[in-house]
C-alpha cells in the first residue's frame, strides 16, 4: 500500500487520520507543521501527501508549492473546514489533486486516496525507454510534438466558458480530450455528461437533450429532465454532431445563445449553465455546403476547435499508451506484463486506422493470450503482425504443422478477432461465439 503523509497543526487530527488510514492498510507518516512535513518530503519515500489548509506559518498551499517544487509527481490533497468555491477553484487550478472538506467521510477519504494512487500508477506506466512522458494532461496521454498543440489548447480553452469543437477520425479521443478540458475546468466538480447524436435515433434525440413534459406524446407519462438540466453546472459533451436533425440544430443554437430551454410539449422557459463541447468526426464545413449542418451553429463552435491527428501520424504515442493500457488491465499490485521488442516494432509499423481505440482493443487481446510476462507478436491480433510494413514476419509458417495445430492456431486467431471487436470484454465474445463462458477460458488457457 501507499505511504501517506498527514500534516496537521491539530494533534488529535492527526491521530485520529493515522489511526483511519493505518486500518485501511496504508503506512502513514505525520507532520504538525509544513517545515517537517517538507523535510520527510525531501528524505523521500512518500507516495500522497494530505494536508490541512489553515496551519501557521506554512500554510498547505504554501507546502503544496514546496512539495511540487522538490517532488512533482506526488499527489498533494487539500483538507479545508473553510471551503469555498474560490478555493477549490484556486487550489484544483494551481495543480492540487483533490481537495476534502472538514468534516468528511471515511469513504470520501479512501476513495480520493484511491484515486491518487492510481494517477500514480499510470503516471509510472506511460514511461518511455527514451524518458518520461513528453506531455500529460489530466486523462490525456501523448508524447509527440504533433499533440503539443492540442495540450497547450486545452490549457488554454478550459478555464473559459467558451463552445469548442473538437475534430478527428474515429477512435482518435475526441471524448478524451472533451474530458480533460472538463476536468481542468472550474466545472470539474460539477456534472459530465456525454451523449453520442448518432446512436440516438433522430425523433428521440430532442427529448433526450432537452426532457419532456408528461403527455407531450405516447409513452410520456411524466415529465423528465433532459441531458441540458443534468449537466447543468458541468459540462455536455456532444460527439458525432454532425449527425444531429436540422431542425434539432436550430433548438440547440437557441440553448446555447439564450442560455435556456424548454421540454418537449412544454412552455416554460428552464435556464440553464451548461458549457457544450461537441464532437465530428466528418468535415462540418463540407456539411454546412451541402446543407446538413447549420452554418450559425457551425460558427458558434467554430470559434475555438481542436484537430487530434490520427494516431497513424504521432507514432511517438504509440507505445506510451501501450504502456498506459496495460497499466490499467492490470491488478493493483501486481507486475505490468513488458512488451517484445519485436511486439513493440509491429505496433509500431502498424497504420491503426481504428486510431487509440483499435490500439487499446489490441493491448488488451495481446493480454488475453500472453504466456508469462511478456507480449510477443504472437499474442497481438494478425492484422497486426501480418502487416505488410511490419518490421517482423509472421512467427510461424503453418507448411510442417498438423491439421490439429494448424485448426487449433485458427481457433485461437478467430477467438482473438472476436474478443478484439467486443473491447476484449469476455462475456460478450463468449456469447457472439456461441460457447459458455468456461469453455472460452478453457480454449484460451489451451497451450
């Protein structure tokens, strides 16, 4: 478990957390003062720091700034009985993790705390041999030049209010960075709400973002609030949007001028304080030319946009997030499984036209069928080691094998195809194949 440091200027704080944190399994140091607390900091050894606000004469901003200075990748989390908007807002936008208020509950404690360690895990796996991550923004890994941009912009566009428009193929993170734009707003403790326009049938999408009232047509027997009211305060992000009615166009430009809606069948004006992202993966203004998007609403996203470049174009990015992948398919505790050098040259040669998202499913079915600790190109999906531009050949020629290996070696890559197309979730690919759960693990445990 991760060792704590509590600082406090109230001893009975202290020894009250260090009893709570110690029963929870956690090794726990304590400090009554900044000055000590920032010298066990400098000694080495601590993994989260929980501090108090209010303490003399450092107070636990001031220690924050002190312990970023000597340790930057330590989580600092803020105790405060004198929260307010403003100091979360200062605290979250100077770099503090998370911040608590006094009185607050156990489990609010060890949920934060679990969430600082596992910032800390994944920060410890996207390293790259060539030295640590270029670039890292909230959820949002990269270590390319090519994203530099995008991270800079993210920096730049979340503090404001304003509409943005993300663009990008398929699969490139799109919601990703919607996300980290939310979560390194001043709307990070307030709603997210993401709604894909294409998934959602087009005469159901209106009541879906703006609610209705009860008896507005068959089937509303009450009213209900849409995803404007709730994610009122937070965020709404809106991925495919290109996608969305004309006429629904035209009822989400009047939300985002006036500020307000107003449910299906109803007449009562709601406001509302929402900050809309939105999302294409299509040329919106080849679609404004044709006339399936609205030009004002193009230009009300317009104003601020953000272009992800395939994943095809930042190799650097590759195995970076390899490496955060597997981070987060594997147990707390447990060794990381290590990439081949000739598994990592073949992702590498790959061109991932399904971007992040293909490279994720393929991580995680490399996990499925590894054999000890390590992915080797065997253990990745065919499409990827039978690359043409591949570094590697295939592993292995099928011209000596018996028809019982040769079978059993297609089983397993048609296996491995359809737990890469259902994101390696293994119920889902048990019943697309049509076989119990345990003989899926009985064929993949199957040397």
């Amino acid at each position: 478990m991760s060792r704590i440091l509590i600082v406090d200027d109230e001893p009975r704080i202290l020894l009250l957390m260090k009893g709570l944190l110690k029963a929870n399994g956690y090794e726990v140091e304590t400090a009554k003062d900044g000055a000590a607390a920032l010298e066990i900091v400098k000694a080495g050894g601590v993994d989260i720091v929980v501090t108090d606000l209010r303490m003399q004469p450092m107070d636990g901003m001031a220690l924050f700034r002190e312990v970023r200075a000597a340790s930057p990748d330590i989580p600092v989390i803020l105790l405060t009985a004198y929260a307010s908007v403003e100091t979360a807002i200062d605290a979250m936008k100077s770099g503090i993790f998370d911040y608590l208020t006094k009185p607050f509950k156990v489990e609010d404690m060890l949920a934060c705390l679990k969430r600082a360690e596992e910032k800390i895990r994944r920060s410890a796996a996207v390293a790259t041999d060539s030295g640590p991550l270029r670039y890292r923004f909230e959820n949002f890994i990269a270590n390319s030049p090519a994203m530099k941009e995008v991270c800079e912009t993210i920096q730049k566009v979340a503090p404001t209010a304003a509409t943005v428009l993300i663009n990008g193929e398929s699969g490139t993170g799109k919601e990703v960075v919607a996300r980290a734009i939310h979560l390194s707003s001043t709307r990070a403790k307030r709603p997210w709400v993401a709604v894909n326009c294409a998934a959602i049938p087009g005469e159901l999408l209106e009541s879906e973002m703006f609610g209705h009232v009860k008896g507005a047509f068959t089937g509303a027997v009450a009213d209900k609030e849409g995803l404007f009211e709730a994610a009122s305060g937070g965020t709404l992000f809106l991925d495919e949007i290109a996608s969305m009615p004309l006429i629904l166009q035209g009822k989400l430009l009047r939300a985002l001028q006036e500020k307000e809606i107003r449910r299906v069948g109803g007449t009562k004006a709601i406001p509302v304080d929402v900050r809309v992202i939105a999302a294409s993966n299509s040329n919106l203004e080849e679609a404004v030319v044709k006339g399936t998007f609205r030009s004002d609403l193009f230009y009300r996203f317009a104003v601020i946009t953000i272009d992800i470049p395939p994943l095809r174009e930042r190799p650097e990015d590759i195995m970076p997030l390899v490496r955060h992948f597997i981070a987060g398919e594997t147990p707390s505790g447990a060794t990381q499984p290590t990439v081949s050098d000739a598994a990592a040259k073949a992702l590498l040669a790959y061109s991932w036209p399904g971007n992040v998202r293909e490279l994720e499913n393929a991580v995680k079915h490399a996990l499925t069928f590894m054999r000890g600790g390590e992915i080797t190109p065997g253990d990745l999906p065919t499409r990827i080691t039978e690359n043409k531009d591949a570094a590697d050949a295939p592993i292995a020629s099928n011209q000596s094998a018996s028809l019982k290996s040769f079978l059993k070696q297609k089983e397993r890559e048609y296996i491995g195809q359809i737990l890469s197309s259902v994101g390696g979730d293994k119920e889902k690919a048990a019943e697309t194949l049509k076989v119990n759960l345990s003989t899926l693990y009985r064929k993949l445990s199957d040397e």
